[in-house]
C-alpha cells in the first residue's frame, strides 16, 4: 500500500546517492576502508552481488586480502549467477564498489564489513550477466540525454512464527492478527521495527516510515529515494536486513508475492521520476503546477504501460506472483494508471499537487522478491522509450466498467514468458543472455509446477472422484 506523507519525493539538495561518500581517488578511497576497518576492529569484508532473480550471493575474505582484492579483484564462477539453471563454469572476477563500503551491524561480535561488486571478465570488459551493471548501464543512457532518474520504494512482507521441524509443510503462523496501521501494545513486531529501522540507519539507507499493513503480521518499510543502482541496493540490503532482525527476534520474514490465501500479497512498489541537468523534477510542469505530470512525464508512463506485459516475468517472476495478482487487494492485474483506484498498474500521487518535488508515478506491480536491478532498469528504459517514441498516454481508468474493460497483465508465468522471451525490448535493455537465464529458469518453474498435485485438487477430486 502507499504511505501519504506530507513531504515531497525528493527533498532540494541535488541528486543524492546514498550509499557512496567517495569521490576521489581509489587510493584514498581505500585508505577510508582500510582506516575504518581498523578503527572498527573489522576482521572479514563481505562483497555482495545478485544472480538473476536477485538472490545474493558473495564472497567472503579476511581483511588482511582487501588492498588486494580492491586492485585486483577476486575469481568467481559466474554460472553461480544463472538462477537454479547452472550449465557451464564462466570465469568472471568481481571487484569490489568502495562507495558501497559498509560494517554490517547484525555481526557486532565479528564485525564484518560489505562492499557491493562489479562483475567482470577476466580481460577487463563488464560481464553481461551482471544485472547491477545493467542498471548502471541504463541509467546512464538517461543521464547522457541529461536526464537524472531518482527512485524510492515500498517494500512489503510477512513475519511469520519459525516453521516447525516435524511440519515443514504446513501453513506459515503469522505472529498476531493486525490491521493496516494498526498500533498495538508492546509485541514482538515493535521491537522488530525498532531493530530493523536501526539495521537500515546504520548502513547509511534513511528510512522514511515502517509499520503495519494490511494483511496479519505484514510489515512495510518505505526507502527514502536516491540514485537507480543505490536503490537497487538499498532493497537487496533491507531484505537481509529485515531477515536478520527477525531471526534476532525468534521469527521469520518471508517476501513470498502471496503467502497466505484470502490476505493481501507482498509487493514492492517503485516510485520513479526524473530531474533535469538544473536539479528540477522533469515530471513538474512549470506552466500549469497543479497538473499531475507534465508532458514529458506522460510520455514517460506511456512507456511504462506499453512496454509493462513484455517484462512482467520479470517483475512478477514467481508461480505465486500470479496468485497475488489474480486475488486483488489493491494488485494490478490490467493495464491502467489512474489517481485514485485502488488497483491501479501505475498511481499518479496527487497528495501535493504544488509540490514540485512529489511529481512522481509509483510502479506496483513488481514482487517483493523480484530483482529490483532488472526491474528498475525496465521500467526506466520503457519511460525513456515513451519520451523518445513521443507516446500517448490512454486515458486515467477509474473503478468500474471502465478497469474492467481494460487490457489485462498475463495470467499465468507461462503467458508472462512467452513474451519476455519474444521481446525485442526486453533483449535490447538485457542483453540475451540474461533472457535467456530468465527464461530458462522460468520454464524449469513451469514444468515443475505442472507436475505438482496442489491441495486444491486433493480438495476438489479426491472426495468426488
């Protein structure tokens, strides 16, 4: 759901980058490191990257190999980033982000250090199976046409009591019932929000507000906005973040789409705008401050909504997306962008209408387990692709005949991959191979679901047939 706060999406100040302090040189940079890593008594560095559908991976290393694995980077087998569908080894070396630099402060007691990676070839060249670089990639297609995308993001899931051992599969145990909002006496879920928020705080990722939503134990935590690939970050270092405080506080937290049947699916929605070389929102009319988006901001969501089907494997990449999206609850599952629907694809906040700074879209159909750096580079590249195509907003669709007549999201990850695996956008803004990961992890999802018996069908054929 959508947190209305009064302020702005972007605050004055420039463009802002949150992870990174460094400007300057790499010797300095890893002079900074290397100072803090002794000051804070750091005994091993982490570097973290994502495979394809956005689980993290890493390599460990202790902090005497740092100064060389900086200048020199480190071996990994890059078929470690294709998803459940590893074929053949692909040596890659991964090099450490320094602006990403942090200590982790779920280890106090080994105070580990993370830095982010950049993935390359042995030769030098960007490994096109990286999807940070992806992003990073298209971002700065924009900025050359001198536009600067800022992005913030909701991320939503369940906490949930520990899985028993002798019932594995059983239905997961929110903690407590709970309500949109709902302030309850002092609980496990309070301390895991104090916790959590002070995880995020210290990695240098400000948080604008957390608290309950809709569904029994669903939890939302809202990202202040800064640059595509700190946000990008951002989201893969809150999950852990939010999975290391619930453990911390004998739970679990799960970013399942649909977790629990008859209660609404966790999303991430994407907030995304775009500022101009003179630090003004683009998506700001100057003439007519009042109107939702300028015109160069509805060509930007034009692209979004035309381009939306071709990637929605992607932002919905899970047999289960596709149970959150069919079941309402405020998920999208048609073609439309509006002001004030409850189910919207896209959302065009209108809580400050002279807000310069508040002049946005919000993107609500990605999970919140999808790969936010594919995701982030998708929906950017579509909005650029609607400037540059000079394309037509449809008109706003309200609730009722209307959203019901309007053109539906696939249905089902079969449908949803057959047209990520035909698109020439898609290939264009990832590069085949990482579709064709994409696919073939899909397809293996596929087929193994089809030969699953659900409990549905127990439920339905064996008491009749």
């Amino acid at each position: 759901m959508t947190l209305h706060t009064g302020r702005g999406f972007r605050p004055s100040g420039g463009t802002r980058r949150l992870q990174g302090w460094f400007t300057g040189p790499v010797d300095s940079n890893l002079e900074y490191v290397l100072q803090t890593a002794q000051r804070r008594g750091v005994s091993f560095i982490r570097v973290w990257c994502v495979d394809v559908l956005g689980t993290l991976k890493g390599v460990a290393f202790p902090i005497s190999e740092v100064e060389a694995v900086i200048t020199d980077g480190v071996g990994m087998d890059g078929s470690a980033l294709e998803g459940g569908t590893r074929r053949a080894e692909q040596d890659v070396i991964i090099r450490p982000d320094i602006a990403s630099f942090h200590v982790l402060p779920w280890r106090p007691e080994a105070n580990v250090g993370r830095m982010y990676a950049r993935i390359e070839l042995p030769d030098g060249e960007p490994f096109d199976g990286d999807s940070r670089e992806i992003l990073r990639r298209t971002v700065a297609r924009l900025e050359e046409r001198g536009y600067s995308p800022q992005l913030g993001t909701e991320v939503e899931f369940y906490l949930f009591k520990p899985p028993s051992p002798d019932h594995p599969e059983a239905s997961p145990q929110p903690l407590a019932p709970g309500g949109y909002y709902d302030l309850t006496a002092h609980d496990i879920a309070t301390d895991f929000r104090r916790s959590s928020i002070s995880f995020l705080e210290r990695l240098g990722i400000p948080v604008r507000a957390a608290y309950h939503e809709a569904g029994p134990s669903q939890q939302e935590v809202v990202l202040a906005h800064a640059d595509a690939v700190s946000t990008a970050d951002n989201v893969i270092t809150c999950r852990m973040a939010m999975k290391q405080a619930a453990h911390n506080h004998g739970s679990y937290a799960s970013f399942m789409p649909k977790p629990l049947a008859g209660q609404p699916g966790s999303a991430l929605h994407v907030h995304a705008s775009l500022f101009g070389d003179d630090d003004h929102n683009l998506f700001h009319d100057p003439e007519d401050p009042k109107a939702p988006l300028s015109a160069l901001g509805r060509k930007f969501l034009a692209g979004v909504l035309h381009h939306t089907p071709e990637f929605t494997a992607i932002a919905a990449q899970w047999i289960n997306s596709y149970t959150r999206l069919a079941d309402g609850y405020e998920a999208p599952n048609r073609l439309t962008w509006s002001h004030r629907s409850a189910n919207p694809l896209v959302r065009v906040p209108e809580h400050r209408p002279d807000a310069e700074g508040a002049k946005r879209i919000e993107f609500r159909l990605p999970d919140a387990g999808s790969n936010p750096y594919l995701v982030f580079a998708l929906v950017l590249a579509a909005g650029l692709r609607g400037i540059d195509g000079d394309y037509e907003l449809p008109p706003e669709t309200c609730d009722g005949i209307e959203a019901a007549q309007a053109p539906l999201l696939p249905t089902s990850l079969r449908a949803a991959t057959d047209l990520l695996e035909s698109s020439a956008f898609v290939r264009e803004v990832l590069g085949d191979r990482i579709v064709d990961w994409i696919v073939a992890n899909k397809r293996r999802d596929i087929d193994a679901y089809a030969r699953e018996i659900s409990g549905f069908e127990f439920r339905q054929s064996l008491p009749q047939l």
